[in-house]
C-alpha cells in the first residue's frame, strides 16, 4: 500500500481552509495535518519553521490569510498587509526549507489594477494602480505570487497559485461590520426580518458588478489544479505569469444581489443605497479560460449556493431559524429563492 500523502491545509478552520479540508477527506490516500492558531502561529516564524521540520509534509495549501470587506480594510490597513506578509512568507520559506512535493498559495482577485481591462486576465497583473479600500491587502497577496514565482524560478520548487473571484458559503464570515458584500447581506436582511426593519441600508450606490463562486467549487479547483502534472500548467503560463484565475464567469449587480438575498428571507421592506459611502472596484470579472481549458468548470449556481449559504447561516441561529419557519419565511428542504 502506497504510503499516504501527508496534507498541511494552513487556515482549515476558515471558510476556504475547511471547504478543503471537506474536499480532501474524499481522497483514499490522504492524510490531513491540520493545526488550530492556538497550537500554530503562521505569523511567528520560529513555530513555523519547528513545525515544518518534525512534520514531514508532502502537499501545503495556504488558505490561512487575515481577510474582511471594505470596512475592515479601511480600519485595519496595517493588520492586513503585515500578518498576511508574514504568513505567507514563513510557511512558503519553511516548505522550500523543508522540501515539500507541491504548494498552493491562494491569493485574491483584488491584485489586478481598479480598472483593469474587464474581463481580468493573468497578465494584467501590476499593469495599473489598485483599488485604494483594499490596496494593503492586495500588496500582500501579489507578494505571495512573487514569493512563489521567485522560489520556482531560483530552487525548481513546484508552488502554484490560485486566484479566486469573490467567495462566499459555509464557514463565511457574517460580522456587521467586517465581512465582504454576500455574507453582510445576508447577515443584515436576517436582523432586518427578526427586527421587523422597514428599510435595509445598503453601502454604495449598489451598481458595480461582482462575480461569485462558492467556496465548493473553489475547493475542487484546487485539487483539480493540484492533481495535474506541473507541464501542463507550464502551457498556459510563464515563470513571470505563474498564477491562475478561477471564478463562476458570470456577473451581478451589487443591487440585484441585495434583492435576491431579501427574497431567500421574504424580506419586503425598502432597499436603500447610501451613496456616500464608496463603492469599490465598478466591475471584476476574471478571465478563468486557462482553467477552464484545463478542464475545470464550477457546478453551483448563485442562486443553489445563496440558498446552501442562508441555510448554514440559520443553522448557526436555531432560535431564529425556527422563527423564521414558523412566520413561513423558509419552505423545507430548501429557501425560497
């Protein structure tokens, strides 16, 4: 019997890290290793490197990453460039250190310039400015393609990188404050609902366009990028390009996003828009034809996946699940969509 493939999924706790950790327990020849932040700090350096050197790790997926929407970024700049920096660049050092077969490293679809030509391919990369409400967390990210490319390029290590469209599903974070748009929607339309709210406030004008993938079907992009020989993937890119797109291909008006969600709870106070708040990047759409081309196309609509995401959302709310069942607001097995 073959001996199994040891896994070191970094971040298994967040939403990306344990949709892989769901994916990867699947696979016949796995072996998870996994670590909590109480027993691993990916920030200190000295933990990373002990653990790297008694852990035997073939495969690393870096999921882990300090993330939140436009709020967060703009009250915590220096949290985000700084931790996100130091993670990345002590677990991708301690794998070349301690040779790991292959590494993934997820980054963000906010490394491409505000206005970059739509839709966003690899090679727009570092041809424009960023978009200012998260530019330190971008900076961050576009470290970690570099960091990869670099070590590929000095050492022959196979890192690969993946950069995803907005996510959201199970293990999202729904904080009022610090969450990217879908969960905050969906956390705000639920308090207006228990509340009996006869306005929901939305930032921004609520027409800039995003694209969406659930967190599932990023997972199986993932090890479907992973399971491929390393020529392959040399095909489509360069060692100055190395990172690939993945997203749904399909866009959505921040504003019509905000209607569905109100509708998967029966919501039907006003929608209002507080344009002076900002609105971010007007458009992000990804080119995702080079993983597409590799054989990979995503299987869940926006549609299946808001309702897969307000389920668990109200899994983790018994109380106001029940009321909400019981007022007719979601009809079983699955929300009104």
């Amino acid at each position: 019997m073959n001996k199994p493939e040891r896994v070191f999924v970094a971040g298994h706790r967040g939403m990306v890290g344990s949709a892989l950790v769901r994916a990867l327990r699947t696979q016949s020849n796995v072996e998870l290793v996994l670590r909590t932040r109480q027993q691993l700090d990916l920030c200190d350096n000295a933990q990373v490197e002990a653990f790297f050197a008694r852990s035997q790790i073939d495969t690393v997926f870096i999921a882990a990453a300090r993330v939140g929407g436009i709020y967060a970024n703009h009250h915590y700049p220096a949290e985000f460039i700084r931790q996100n920096l130091q993670i990345q660049t002590n677990v991708i050092h301690a794998a070349w250190k301690h040779p790991v077969s292959k590494l993934l490293f997820l980054g963000s679809s906010c490394i491409y310039p505000r206005l970059a030509p739509q839709p966003i391919s690899e090679a727009s990369l570092l041809t424009g400015p960023l978009e200012p409400t998260n530019e330190p967390y971008a900076v961050a990210k576009i470290a970690g393609i570099k960091l990869c490319e670099s070590y590929n390029r000095q050492y022959g290590t196979d890192f690969r990188c993946l950069m995803p469209t907005n996510l959201y599903g199970p293990g999202d974070n729904f904080h009022a404050e610090d969450s990217h748009v879908l969960p905050g929607l969906i956390r705000r339309f639920h308090d207006a609902v228990l509340q009996s709210q006869p306005r929901v406030v939305i930032w921004g004008s609520g027409d800039p366009l995003r694209e969406f993938l659930h967190v599932d079907d990023l997972a199986s992009a993932c090890l479907h990028l992973m399971a491929l020989p390393l020529e392959r993937i040399k095909q489509l890119t360069t060692p100055q390009c190395a990172h690939l797109n993945v997203g749904s291909g399909e866009e959505v008006r921040i504003g019509t996003l905000a209607t569905m969600i109100a509708e998967a709870f029966d919501y039907e106070g006003h929608i209002a828009f507080d344009t002076s708040q900002p609105d971010g990047t007007p458009r992000k759409l990804l080119d995702s034809s080079k993983m597409h081309s590799l054989g990979w196309r995503p299987t869940i609509t926006l549609q299946e996946g808001i309702a897969r995401t307000v389920q668990h959302y109200l899994a983790g709310h018994t109380t106001a699940a029940i009321e909400l069942a019981g007022r007719g607001f979601i009809e079983r097995p699955q929300l009104r969509l």
